[in-house]
C-alpha cells in the first residue's frame, strides 16, 4: 500500500469501529486499528489522542452547529425552541451517516468508560446551548433548563433514530422528541396525590 | 488510636473530601485516605473498590428510592407527575448533608474522571426511573421522555440547592424546577421561525 492516504482519518474511525464489534474496546489496540486501516500508529496519533477519542472526534462540530443555530434563532424564538433549532441544525450532516452512526452507538453501549466519554460529551453540550441563551438573552433558571430539555430531545431522537427499524431523518426524530415532551409536560399536575 | 470504629466508613468519606479538596483528586492515594481518617488501607477497601466509588457511596440507595416512590404514586399520576414525586422522595434525606454534598460537588467538579462517573450515574437513575414508569404501565415514548425531564429537574435544583445561598430544602429546589421546566416548555411554539 503506497504511503499517500487520502482518507486515512475516515479509514481509522470506521477501522476502530469494525474491530471494537468485533473483539471488544479492551482488546483493540492502537496498533490493531492502524493495520486495518493501512497506515502506521504515527499516523494514528496525528489524528486522535487515543483509542477513546476516535469515537467523539464530531462532538465539538456537533457543539458548534448547535450554538450558530440558536445564536441565529429569530429574537422571538422562545427559549426550548431556540434550543429545539440548535439540536436539529446539529443533527443535520449525521443523517449521511445512519450506518456509522449505528456502529458507533454499539460500541459505546458496550463499554461504561466510552459511555462515560459520551455523557460528557453530552453535557459538554447542554453546557455550550445554555451559554448561547444567555447570549440570547435568556435569563436563568431558563436558560439551563431549556438546554436540558433539547439536549434530552437530542438524546430520544437520537436513540429513535438508530433502531433497526426507523426511516425518518434525525432531525425528524428529535423535532417529534421534543413535541411529545411538551405534551407530557402539559398534562395537569395532581400534585397533592403525588406528594403523597 | 482503637481498632474498633463504630463509623469507619463515613470518617473514611469525609477525609476523602477534604484531601481531594486539599491536594486534588490525582494526587490523594488510598493510603492518604486512610491515614486521616484513622484506619488501615484495608479497612478502606472493605468499604469501597477504588477512590472514586467513595464519592458516589450513596447513588443505588437514592435510586432505589426514586424507584420506589415512582411505583407508590397513585395510578391517576400522569407520567411526568410520577417521576417529580421520585424524584423528590430521592432527594429527601440529602437535605440533612448539604454540607458534605456541597464538598462532594466541588471535588466532582474538579476532575472530568469524576464528572463522567456522576453522569453515569445520573443515566442510570434515569433508566431505572424508566423502568418503573413501565411497571406503572406508562408506554414508550412516554416513560423515556418523563424520566429525561424528572432528572434534568433533579440536577437543575441540585445545583440550586448547593449555590452559597440557597435556603430551599433539595425537595423545595427539584420541585421548582419542575415546575418552571413545565411552565417553559408551555410556551407556545414558533416552529415556522425556529426553522429558518
């Protein structure tokens, strides 16, 4: 194999993805994925820090689509709809990807270290779109709790999005996410019998 | 010093905090703990596996809580309803540590090992809140989305509960934020405008 790599960055992610199905996380090594993908662990380590990171390499692009979104969201855009338009705007480019994405998803639901990465991840997230209301604007407790409201939307859209069965984008997926939040959110409280 | 220790366990938590507080979490070893809590390394691994399970001691006790309180609500108790009153019937014996949890929080904070565990454990407390609501008979997508929304209200009014001058009780904080978190997701949509 010649040495010119034009995709080396996209081989070793879906490299390290076929071998984390295929012998676990624990068991790959760095060496083990730069094999597959044809080129040395040199140029592994030009790309992504460790074996962890070739998972969360979209995370700060996904933040960054979510903050330009709700930073452009018309002054009228209430506070979760604000929200709601940074999710989708986020979500955009990962329809290209629904196999991937699927792959990616197995192999953070088998290890608790990656799924930890990917919580952070998370409220790397929730953390970056509370402070784009504010700069909106938005005042607290709002703020926070609309970031966490899209973010939970982002999060059942998504898992929506990669079962086996599903066809709609992901972007649908979380638009319908957030709207039968709202609606169970707007159901009456009975709170005398709840605090029973 | 005796080798009998009627609270071995809580001393050993204590002086944990305070020496991740003192000297950070990397640079305090087991043997430290152990130290200024008055006991042997020993003694510390018959109460916890590692040095960051100290910390999160309590988390299958407050979910069994939560678990509990969901099954109990009366079944007239909308979904989101139900999570609110687990939620608060988890939190309600923190209330006597707001000190303790304030440290705890402070050292959490501290470190992305530790946040990334927290969050692990705020995803388990939302799976198990789910998996009452099923038992309660609530279908999908209802159960996943209510539980989303009773624990972003429980982390938003922990945060609250621990700021400098908070006064409200943990139950009063989660409560609150329930309600403003309903109160903002009832804001009409603009969903023509949010898409532009």
């Amino acid at each position: 194999m010649g040495r010119w790599q034009p995709d080396a960055r996209g081989r070793l992610q879906l490299a390290a993805l076929e071998l984390y199905g295929e012998q676990g996380f624990e068991q790959t090594t760095v060496a083990d994925i730069a094999e597959r993908a044809g080129v040395t662990e040199r140029t592994f380590f030009r790309h992504f820090a460790d074996k962890r990171e070739v998972l969360f390499d979209g995370a700060s692009e996904l933040e960054r689509r979510a903050v330009e979104a709700i930073l452009v969201a018309p002054p009228s855009c209430p506070p979760v709809e604000a929200v709601g338009a940074g999710m989708a705007a986020a979500a955009a480019p990962l329809d290209e990807v629904r196999d991937y994405s699927r792959l990616r998803a197995a192999a953070i639901a088998g290890h608790a270290s990656l799924q930890e990465r990917e919580l952070l991840k998370l409220a790397a997230l929730t953390a970056a779109a509370t402070a784009a209301l504010h700069e909106r604007g938005v005042p607290e407790p709002a703020a926070t709790l609309a970031a966490e409201v899209g973010v939970a939307a982002f999060k059942v859209g998504f898992g929506w999005w990669i079962a086996d069965d599903a066809t709609d984008t992901l972007t649908a997926c979380i638009r319908s996410a957030l709207d039968q939040l709202r609606a169970l959110t707007s159901q009456p409280a009975t709170r005398a019998a709840a605090d029973r």
